[in-house]
C-alpha cells in the first residue's frame, strides 16, 4: 500500500505525511511546476502544467488498494475504477455506489 497525493494546492499534505510515516507508509506527492514542493518524508513528482497532467500521472502510478488523496472527483473516480481508495482533503471517503 502507498499513498498518493493530488498536492496541487493540497492544505493536509503534512499530515498525511505525519500519520504516513507513523505507520510506515510511502507517500508519493504529485504536483506541477507551478506548485514545486520538496519533503523530507515523501517522494515528490513534478510533472508539467499541462491540463490534468498531474492527475494522469498520479492514475498511471496507483495500484489496487493505495489510498488517492484528492479534492478532485474525476481524479477519485479513476481511482475507485483502479479499486484504489480516495479519500477528499476534508477527510471525507469517495465511495462505488456500485460495488
């Protein structure tokens, strides 16, 4: 299990982090070169500005039972379809109404 987070503006990547490295759980951290940021804890990909690059990227990279952080419903959607969890920045789970 790791990880993921759509970091683009995110207000809780710090603690994500913090109860990540309590429980030794990667974390990856997506963002664009508009919104650089550096860790000491996760893994930090930058990718370029285009339009939904970072929420491509951060899809390409999760697995079935990772964990998406995401403000993003489309972004929580593929990640539910990839059977990975998401969770919104407020803390609240995306759920399948399907399955």
């Amino acid at each position: 299990m790791r990880v993921f987070v759509d970091a683009d503006a995110c207000p809780v990547v710090r603690i994500v982090e913090k109860i990540a490295e309590k429980y030794g759980v990667p974390v990856t951290l997506l963002c664009d070169t508009n919104h650089v940021l550096s860790s000491d804890y996760s893994e930090v990909i930058i990718v370029g500005a285009g339009a939904d690059a970072v929420d491509f990227k951060l899809i390409s990279l999760s697995h079935q039972g990772d964990i998406v952080v995401t403000q993003d419903y489309g972004v929580a959607a593929m990640a539910l379809g990839k059977k990975a969890y998401a969770i919104h920045q407020s803390g609240k789970w995306y759920t399948d109404i399907w399955n």
